[in-house]
C-alpha cells in the first residue's frame, strides 16, 4: 500500500500504528509536524495513546522515562536544540535501560541560530547511550520508526533508540511511501513484555538507586554490552523487515571503487546520482552510507570499502578544535584495525543547511581524481 | 474529606519505607515520609528526585523502599511522575490494569532545590496539565546534600556555604520564594503547607493531597541538623517555633480557598526560632542586627497577608 506523505508524517504514521501508550512532546522546527499529526490522531480516537503536552524537551524525554518505567511504550519527537536540552535526561534513559523511541530531525545547534538542518544535534548524541538510526529519505524514517521498539526492548539489547533523518530534506520532503497495514505493524512490534515495570505492586523495585564506585562500572559495562547484542538484534529485526536492512550500511556500486564515498543521511541520494553518471563515464567510483551509526558498523564498512584506494568522508558538522569530523575519525578508527590503508579525507558539507546537490559531490569525486585536497575540506563554503 | 488520623490505624498501615537507612540521627525526611506513607492503603509509587532521600535510601544493591520507586534526576521529578500518570492512563483505556493497580497514587519527592529552583518548571509544568499526583517539597531551606549551598528557600540572613557570614555580608541577604502561593496560583484543587512536629495536622493534609484526584501539593518543613547546625534532638522543636513565631504558618488551599490551620495566641518573636540554629548565630551580634530586624518584619508582612487571603477566601 502506497501513501503520499513527508519524513515527518510518515514518522507519524508509523507512531500512529504502534499505538504506543505515552507520546510526550514539545514543538521545535523542524519536527513540529510530528506532534502535530500525532495529536490530530489523539484528538479523533484513532490511537489510544496518552499525549503529554509537555513544558519543554527535558520534560519530554523525562515523562517519557517515567512512562517506560512504568511498563508502557514511550515516543517523542525533537530536533536541535531541544535533542540538547534533553542531553541530560538521554543519557539517564539510557543508563536506566529504557527501551524509548526518538524521532530526531537533524539541525544545527545555535549560535548563530539557524532553524536549519545538519547533523551537529544527533552527533553530539553520539555517546549518550542510544542506538542512533540515520534515515536518508521519509520511507527509511518509516521503516526505521517501525523497527525501533522490537531492536529497543529487545532482551538483549534494552536500548531506548533515535531514529535521525534530516531537518527538511527529509522532514519535509513528500515521496510515494510504502506502507505496511496496522495489522502487519501490530503483529512485527508484538506485545510490550512487562518484566519490570514500577506498576508491579506485588514485586516492588527500586529504579534509579544511587550506586557507589564498587557498582557503577559494572552497570556501564553492562550497557556496552547491550550494543554489542543490538549489532546482530538490528539486523535480525531488519532482514525480518525488509531485505534491505539486513546491513547496517547501503551501498552503492563499491565492488570495483578505487574512490568512495561515506555519508550519512539523505545526502546519500546527490551521491549515488553522481556516482551513477561518472559510472557511466567509465570512473570507478561508489558510496557507502552508514545508516546505523551506532552501534557504528565498523565491520560492515571494511568488508565494504575494501579496495578503495581513497575514501571521501562526509561529514555534516563542522570539527571544532578536532582533527576532523565526527564521522570521518570513527571510519578512521574502523581502518586502523587493519593493514589496509586507503587515503581518508573528511568532507564538510551542508551546514545550516548549505545547498548539497549532485554538482557538489561531483566536485568532490573531482577533486579526489585530480589530488587538490586537503584533508578536511569545506564544501560550497563562500572564500 | 473528612479524614481524621487515627494513630493506631495508620501504625498498622504497611510500612513502606523500611527503617534501615543513611539519613542522619535527628533528620526530618525520615520522618516526614513515614508520615505520609502511613496514612494510605493504595499502592503508591514514589518518584524520588536526587537529594539526601534518594541517596540514603537507594544505595545499590539495597534499598529502603518497599514500593515501586524510581529516581531519575534533580529537576524532572514532577515531569516524571506525568510520564507515569499518562502511562495509567493509557493502560485504563487498553484494559491492562489489573487488581490493585487500579488505584494506584503517585506521589514525588523532592527538597527545596528540586521544589524551587531547579525542579520549578516541571513541577508546573506538571500541576498545568493536570498530572494525577501528590507533589512533596521537603524544604530544609537549603542544598544540604552537597554541604548546605542556599537556595531560593534559604532564610532571609541564614549563613550558608554560598552565603556565609562575613565581615560585610550577614548571611543571605534576599528573602524566600513564597513557594506555596507559587503552586496555589496554579489553581490546583489541593496544597498545603505542615511540619512533621504538627504530625496530626500534617497526616490529615496529606490524606487529603493523596485522596485528591488531580494534582495536589504539600510543603513540608524538614529539620537539618547537620547544616542547620543544631543538636539531633530539637529538630521537632524548631519545627514548633517555626509555627510559633509564624516563620512557617500551617495552612491549606483547598479549591482556591485559603485556611489558616493554627494561629498563636501569642506569636514568638523570630528570634526563638533562630537561637537553636547556629546558621543564624551571627544574627543575634552587632552586624547581624539588622538582618534580624528584617526577617522578623518579613515574617510578619507575610502572615498579615495570609489572614487576608484566608478571609477572602
């Protein structure tokens, strides 16, 4: 089944048929739409959910763990600065091993203030405990918002997830999506299992106790461990789902590439619209796009990359006072498990949302033929 | 609502925090919590914000509680405790509660910081959108778990650690947040204001903060005796004469209407609720004269405008 619908109303959509029980959110640009459409369906019946309008996006993420807590499904919705505000109650999340779902819609964080997108707000993220999702259009946010609760509570996951797409390329940018039926949604997220809930009167537990240094490692430990489980559960649920996400990355016509691309998000689809015209043209070019980037597919993007002789990282933030960006140093990282050593380069683009078209990364594969580089160069940057 | 505490009853009540826990000899929250606790047979969850409470009662791997409880962090206590409410609400309308859940309260725990400043705007936040619980401020009118910083509910002159007496500086040179007009302009159907000495009138009050259906908040005054700098014993006096002087006068708001539970006969001057407190010692030499002067003028504007606002109501 087909429907017309944007990143943000796909990710409604698929809100809509997990019927989740608390939906607690707080309206920011660009992901305001979500609690918008989300509470339309609150206000007709169609959902049974309990929608908390809450004061701001600390609140959110807090009533969000108190519903969890509680043995419910919890959903929110943010986007910049309000993934900021909620930095604290995240990483709390996911030290209390709540299995909630975030809808992210990636956006620069002020100052100067710009209402549009780039990954500096879930980047930040990075390390708060959260499996972090990357969609590149508005039917992987559906998809991936579909696949979040069955990887998030998960036994041996118990991860609460972000599924990041980007600040109106995607958030905004209608497509034909396929759409599963309620019934199908229903029966692949199955019933909540209520294990621990602080509604359990008959077996009360404490959450949240206070832990002294002989305790704390150990729990830290305990959640590192739950994204070692979540590599092979994220890939069990999405080959469960769909062909296509029985990998944690995608990629495209990297068999044969002496020149790569790696990005993340919708940026994917400049790439591979270049990639396919300089193929044409007899260049041996592909692009990986990471789409889980953490647990981050280290693996995956070795078996992948593995005859490259240059690698063109993307990354959509700008490094500040580090040797380059976020997703340029985990690749690095990635390589230096190996003895293959092609030549990395980090790619700054789209920032605050500067324009990156086909024409773009057409510069990009340009410049690597052609070895005017640096290493961390700046991309469509006026001077 | 015509509940009157029978002691008997309410000690055989479940006991729902257990004895063994970290809180100092002579510390209110102990205490306070017992009371309240006693006066319900509903299945509580308890919503603990980071302070002394949380911290003396949860060290892992044991715990005080006997009843679901959850700390997440300082200041989203009351957003919590709305995550909860709305997850109950959910699970009516989904027909997944079963048995005594059913009627379940909720009721948070927070001191002063988490109450006044930092835990502010999810407290109203939470009273706003008409969170079903009991929200208790245990107000030792100060940070007393990082070693007494001031808050917003430090006394007029009381020496602090971020306020301390000095050769130009008496103390705390600012007035206290009224926090209870704060809540009540929340019209909220039920607040009120006790100490644990006034134990009667306290588990009344919170028998009715708990039996109310929506949100319903309590302020109550929890003796220090470590940073208050005053002996384990005389806690429960310094609450008395915290009545006595109208420092802190008993009342309730009760759907908008405002009653003064107690008044003196003969208020005590503001000096028999300082003297046991060494916090204040410098109020009672030459350079903390005149802030004496003025905390006692600020006690008693306050209780001139809380016998209006009872009459009015």
């Amino acid at each position: 089944m087909q429907k017309i619908l944007n990143g943000n109303e796909a990710i409604a959509f698929a809100m809509k048929q997990i019927n989740p029980d608390v939906v607690a959110a707080y309206p920011i640009t660009p992901s305001t739409t979500i609690p918008e459409k989300f509470s339309e369906f609150v206000a007709n019946g169609e959902v049974e959910t309990e929608f908390v309008p809450v004061e701001s996006e600390h609140s959110a993420m807090s009533a969000c763990i108190g519903a969890a807590a509680a043995g419910g499904r919890a959903m929110t919705a943010t986007a910049s600065q309000g993934l900021a505000l909620m930095h604290e109650v995240l990483v709390n999340a996911s030290g209390l091993r709540l299995p909630i779902v975030l809808a992210n819609a990636n956006r620069a964080l002020s100052a100067p203030l710009s209402i549009h997108g780039d990954h500096s707000d879930s980047l930040l993220e990075r390390d708060s405990g959260w499996i972090q999702f990357f969609a590149s259009s508005p039917q992987e946010a559906y998809d991936l918002t579909i696949q979040a609760f069955p990887i998030a509570e998960h036994e041996k996951v118990r991860l609460p997830v972000m599924v990041c797409f980007d600040g109106f390329e995607t958030s905004h940018l209608s497509t034909n999506i396929e759409i599963l039926s309620d019934t199908a949604v229903k029966k692949f997220i199955g019933k909540k299992k209520m294990d621990d809930s602080l509604f359990d009167f008959e077996n009360p537990k404490t959450f949240g106790g206070y832990t002294t240094p002989d305790y704390f490692f150990e729990v830290k430990r305990g959640q590192a461990e739950g994204f070692e489980s979540a590599k092979k559960v994220i890939l069990e649920v999405g080959k469960k789902f769909g062909k296509k996400y029985s990998q944690p990355i995608e990629q495209f016509e990297t068999a044969d590439a002496e020149i790569i691309l790696a990005v993340i998000g919708s940026a994917f689809g400049a790439a591979k619209e270049t990639a396919k015209n300089l193929r044409r043209l007899g260049k041996k070019i592909g692009v990986i796009k990471i789409r889980t980037f953490r647990p981050f597919p280290s693996e995956a993007i070795l078996q992948t990359v593995g005859k490259a002789k240059k690698i063109g990282i993307l990354d959509r933030m700008v490094p500040l006072g580090s040797d380059g960006g976020v997703l340029f140093n985990e690749i690095n990282s990635a390589l230096s498990s190996t003895n293959y050593k092609p030549q990395t380069t980090n790619w700054i683009y789209g920032i605050g949302q500067r324009q990156f078209n086909p024409i773009h990364a057409e510069e990009i594969f340009g410049q690597l033929f052609s070895g005017k580089f640096e290493k961390i160069n700046f991309v469509n940057l006026r001077g | 609502m015509n509940f009157m505490p029978n002691l008997k009853t309410a000690s055989l009540n479940p006991k729902l925090i257990a004895g063994g826990h970290r809180l100092c000899p002579g510390c209110g929250l102990g205490v306070i919590v017992k009371q309240i606790l006693s006066v319900t047979t509903d299945p509580v969850i308890v919503v603990n914000a980071t302070g002394c409470l949380e911290i003396c009662t949860s060290a892992f791997p044991q715990t005080s509680w006997r009843t679901p409880w959850i700390h997440s962090l300082f200041e989203n206590t009351a957003a919590v405790a709305s995550g909860i409410d709305a997850a109950r609400k959910a699970f009516e309308r989904k027909n997944k509660l079963a048995g005594k859940a059913k009627k379940m309260k909720i009721i948070a725990f927070a001191g002063d910081g988490g109450t006044y400043d930092i835990g502010l705007q999810a407290l109203s936040g939470a009273i706003e959108r008409g969170t079903d619980f009991t929200f208790v401020c245990l107000d030792n009118e100060g940070y007393m778990n990082t070693g007494y910083q001031r808050s917003s509910a430090s006394p007029l002159g009381a020496a602090t650690s971020t306020s301390p007496a000095g050769k130009i500086l008496a103390g705390k040179q600012t007035a206290r947040k009224d926090i209870l007009a704060i809540v009540a302009a929340h019209h909220l159907p039920y607040a009120a204001q006790a100490t644990p000495a006034n134990h009667l009138d306290l588990m009344r009050k919170a028998k009715k903060a708990i039996d109310t259906k929506g949100p319903s908040f309590l302020n109550v005054f929890s003796p220090c005796p470590t940073n208050w700098k005053s002996a384990s014993s005389v806690g429960m006096e310094i609450c008395k004469r915290a009545v006595e002087t109208n420092f802190w006068p008993l009342v309730e708001i009760e759907n908008g209407k405002w009653k003064i539970n107690y008044q003196p006969k003969n208020r005590l001057p503001i000096a028999e609720f300082l003297k046991e407190q060494k916090r204040f010692k410098h109020l009672f030499k030459k350079e903390g004269s005149e802030s004496q002067k003025r905390l006692q003028i600020e006690v008693d504007e306050r209780w001139q405008n809380l016998l209006q606002l009872a009459e009015i109501s």
